[in-house]
C-alpha cells in the first residue's frame, strides 16, 4: 500500500510495516460496534409504535382521502373557469359556422342539487367513519404495544426470580451430592435433585425465548433497533379494574361502521331523489374575444362582428325518467342496508366479547389471588425452613419430628420463586385482560391518558 502526499512534485513511498503500525494505533481508538440498549418508557414505546405502525398510517390516508372526496363533492358549488383559444391555424374559406376567437373564458357551477347535498353529506360521514377508523388503529396498536412491553417487563422479572432459582438448586445438587456419597442420602434424593435442577434451567431457557421474542415484536412495532427497549417498570401505571355496565358499549370500530351506514343511506337519499322531479339548478357565464383575422366571418352577417361578447345564464334541470339512475339507485339502496346490518353486527359481537372478557376476568382475578396466596406461603414457609435450620427443632424427645437437612433450606428456595414466578404470570394476565376489556368498553382513551400523566 502507498501513501501518496502530493507535496510539490515529489511522491514519497511509506513502508507498509509503518502504515500496519499506524493503522492498527488508530484502530484502538474506535470503539467497536454495539446494540446499545436503555430504559425506555412505556409511553414513549406507545407513542413509536403508533407512529411506526403501518395500520395507522393506512388509516391516515383514508382521513386524507375521504376528506378530499368530501372537499370534491363540495366544489360543484364552487365556480370552475377555464379559458381557451380557437384563433384560426390557416385562412378560413366559407362560412364555418363558429366564430373565430382568439380567446374565450367560461365560468359554471352548481346552484341548486338536493342530489349533490346528500353527496355532500355523505362525504362528510366518511370523513368522520374515517376518523373513527384511525382512532381505533390508534388504540389497537396501543394495545399491542402495552400488552407487549408489560409482558416483557414481568418476563425481565421472572427471569432473574429463574436465575436465583437455578442457583438454589445448583446448591440442592451439591448437598444432595455430598449426602449420598457419605451415605445419608439414598441416590433417587440424589436425581430428585438434579431433576429440579433441570427443570429450572429448562424453565429459565423458556423465559429466555420468550423474552427475545417480545423484545423483537417491540423493535417491530416501535422500528428501534433490537434488544435496545429495556422496561422502565417505574413508568407502567395499574390498570383499572373495570367493569362491563348494563348497557351497550360504543368503541371506535363501532362509531366507524355507524359512520359508514349513515353515508351508505345519504348517497342512497341522493340517488333516490333524482327522481322525486326536484329541479336542477346551475350557473354559467362565457365571454369571447372575437376575431377577423384569416376569415372573411363578417360577408356573412349585417352587422360587423363584435370584438367582446359576454353571456349569463341559469340552466334548470328538472329529471324525469332516467332507468340508469333508478337501477343505481336501488343498488345504493341495498348497499346501505348492508352497511346498516355490520353496524349492527359489530355492536353485537363486541357485547358479546365484553361477556366474555368479564366472565375471563372474575376467574383471572381470583387466579390472581391464588397465586399471591401461595407466593406468601411459600415466603414464610422458607423463613420457618430457616428458622429451624438455624436454631434446630427445639425438642430433643422420643417421636419429635427429625432435624431437617440442609437441603431442605434449597427446596424450600426453589418452591418460593416458582411460586413469585406463577403470581407474576397471574398478574400479567389479569393486566391484559383488563386492557382487552377497557377498549371493549371504549375506554382506551383512559389508558393512553393514564401513560401521559405517568
């Protein structure tokens, strides 16, 4: 390799041995690459991932999109103009039969359409059942992205309860080990412990995956770079414990569809009522710069043609038999009504899903219970194990209950964080299903709130 230093004329060479050595010294000082990985919130991560989702900004398009139809539908009351020119290319001969202008404008709008009013209305229904569409992929992905970072913080959790777990049966082997080989122990003890042993490193290798595949949904919901979210638990507010009401419940998706129905019917009014004879009333205005260049226009009029010619009009439009708009209409007819039955629809399968999900949550609640019930008494359980190993069984006497093995302290480890590990499985499912339940409810508005104040 040579270093060229254009330096006057002169080309020095530098010997590779000394560029190696230079090279290698700055190399020292670049530090290698590394997947850098911090706290990040939960707001935070729901706020990247509604801004990542491609749901949402699908559903941002079609807010753009109905609103341009609305704005369309609108402008047949707005004056269109438009200029043009008819000045002749080559002499004319005869008489053409249109007047020769070198430019012309034209002014026309509606006036009057009850038709066009329905249209107008209807668009603006989409608008808003558009809107409505986007607030629901909002909260979707809301939910997704909190169920995900909750289940990730407590995996995070469970993982390091798994590690002390592990550790404490690492500790029962040994002593299981040291007891068979002085024969106080038979062998079956013996595999009995290194059976925990696997299991809890099988269970630890679980909690591992899963971990790395919530941490992968979250770099795809969120476009950070993976294993770069770590769970702030600090920053995850309880989520409230909500309860179905009598009534019906009215989410986004909901609204959405009513929004639809409700435009399917105005354009179907629209269509109907181009054949209730109600007029149609338009405006128009033209102006004509004429012209007697390369025509002999004027041989044939008396009078010579004007140069500047202006007209005003009104155009009245009464319908009175068109068979393709009755048939269109009709076709609008049917379309509402079918949009009128999956609002409907809707409305029904998500009562039926809050049924569901309350039913859910009773059991889960109690589940929760359970297992809090059981984390507690496995903790003082392990406390008397202690107790005992440290100040023996206090009664020397014939029948008493036998001095228990150091093992047993190890076990009694073991049965402690697994049972801390199932309490926190309960309460991540507890907390999921009441996130179902708030936006089921239509009250996800409440939890994205809760998050902004966290």
């Amino acid at each position: 390799m040579n270093l060229i230093v254009k330096s006057g004329i002169q080309v020095r060479d530098i010997s590779r041995g000394f560029l190696a050595a230079a090279a290698g010294a700055a190399l020292a000082f670049i530090p290698a690459p590394t997947s850098a990985s911090a706290q990040v919130s939960l707001r935070t991560v729901v706020e990247l991932a509604q801004q990542h989702s491609a749901q949402v900004r699908l559903a941002e398009a079609d807010v753009r999109k109905a609103r341009a139809e609305a704005s369309q539908a609108t402008d047949a009351f707005v004056p269109s103009i438009s200029f043009g020119s008819g000045l002749p290319a080559f002499p004319e001969i005869g008489f053409t039969g249109s007047l020769p202008t070198v430019w012309e404008g034209r002014m026309q709008s509606e006036v009057f359409s009850m038709t066009q009013i329905r249209y107008i209305q209807a668009a603006r229904q989409g608008v808003k059942a558009a809107q409505a569409t986007l607030k629901d992929a909002k909260e979707q992905v809301a939910q997704d992205a909190s169920s995900a970072y909750i289940e990730l913080d407590t995996v995070n959790a469970e993982i390091e309860a798994a590690g002390e777990q592990e550790k404490a049966a690492a500790r029962f082997v040994e002593i299981e080990q040291q007891r068979t080989d002085a024969g106080v122990d038979p062998t079956s003890q013996l595999l009995e412990a290194r059976l925990t042993a696997a299991e809890t490193k099988l269970k630890r290798l679980h909690l591992g995956t899963r971990a790395a595949t919530l941490a992968e949904q979250l770099a795809t919901l969120t476009g950070l770079p993976m294993g770069s979210i770590v769970p702030d638990h600090a920053s995850i507010p309880e989520v409230p414990a909500v309860t179905a009401s009598s009534g019906s419940a009215s989410t986004a998706a909901i609204e959405s569809a009513e929004d639809i129905a409700k435009s399917r019917e105005l354009v179907a009014r629209g269509d109907a009522e181009h054949h209730w004879w109600l007029p149609e009333i338009g405006f128009g205005a033209q102006y004509n710069r004429n012209t007697t260049l390369l025509n002999s226009i004027n041989n044939y009029y008396r009078q010579p043609l004007p140069a500047n010619n202006f007209s005003t009009g009104f155009s009245i439009r009464v319908p009175v038999f068109d068979l393709g708009l009755k048939n269109k209409g009709k076709q609008s007819a049917a379309e509402a009504l079918r949009a009128k039955v999956e609002a409907e629809q809707a409305q029904q399968q998500n009562d039926i899903q809050i049924a569901t999900i309350s039913g859910t949550l009773r059991e889960l609640d109690a589940e929760a219970e359970v297992a809090s019930l059981k984390q507690q008494i496995a903790s003082e359980q392990l406390k008397a194990v202690m107790s005992q190993l440290e100040l023996g069984n206090g009664n020397d006497s014939p029948g008493a209950p036998p001095q228990l093995s150091p093992s047993a302290e190890q076990q009694a480890r073991i049965d402690e964080r697994q049972r801390y590990q199932e309490a926190l499985d309960a309460g991540f499912d507890l907390s999921k299903a009441r996130l179902e339940l708030l936006r089921a409810l239509g009250h996800m508005q409440d939890w994205l709130d809760e998050l902004h104040a966290k």
